[in-house]
C-alpha cells in the first residue's frame, strides 16, 4: 500500500473549465420559432416552449441555409393536406423538429412552398 495522501476527487480542482454556454436564443432563433408558432400553433391551448431540442434545430437550420428558407420549410409544412391531419390517422405531423430535422425534410419542404406560392 502506498504511503501517498489520498485526496476526495470532488476537492481537486477540475482538469479544464467547461466552456460558459449562451443561454439567450439569438435573434434570428426567435424570429424562426415565433414563425413556427403562428403558423402551426396559434390555436394550440398548451403553452409551447423554446427547449434546448427546438433551438438545436433552427440554429442548425439556419447555419445550413437561412432564416427565410426556414420559414419557407415551415409554411411548405403548413401547405401539405397529410401533414396537417388530413390524412387516414387524423393526425398533425408538424413539429419543428420534423420540419427541420435535416437537410431533405427543410429542402423538400421548402421546396413544395416555392412551388406551390410560384403556381
């Protein structure tokens, strides 16, 4: 058995600082989820929240393309008769998180907006 001080792990001093984390959303993420919420929740009775989830999604979003492509994605959802409900189940396939889940779901969906307002 060694003759050396065994010190609790938890009064070490940490290895590293853990990088300070912005916990404000910017601008440009409120300005998409804000979109969202008129557009898909305006009648909901439930409060809906920016949760770290949500956020992820338009900051990626918007870092891929931008905030007016997003909004494209968002009412190209909002347009399509299956995604609203009207399909077999009756139910609604709207979340963000669908919307702009990845690079297919934001173009396709952006895409049948761009269409559909061009028609």
């Amino acid at each position: 058995m060694s003759n050396l001080p065994i010190s609790p792990l938890w009064t070490e001093q940490p290895l590293f600082d853990l990088p300070k984390i912005d916990t404000e959303p910017s601008e440009q993420v409120m300005i998409v989820f804000n979109f969202w919420l008129e557009n898909m929740r305006s009648n909901s009775k439930t409060r809906v929240v920016l949760s770290d989830k949500r956020r992820r999604k338009i900051e990626k979003a918007i870092k891929l393309y931008d905030v007016q492509t997003c909004k494209d994605a968002i009412l190209g959802c909002a347009m399509s008769d299956f995604h609203m409900g009207r399909n077999g189940m009756g139910k609604k396939y709207d979340e963000l998180e669908l919307i702009l889940r990845d690079e297919e779901h934001i173009e396709r969906f952006a895409a049948d907006y761009r269409s559909r307002r061009d028609f």
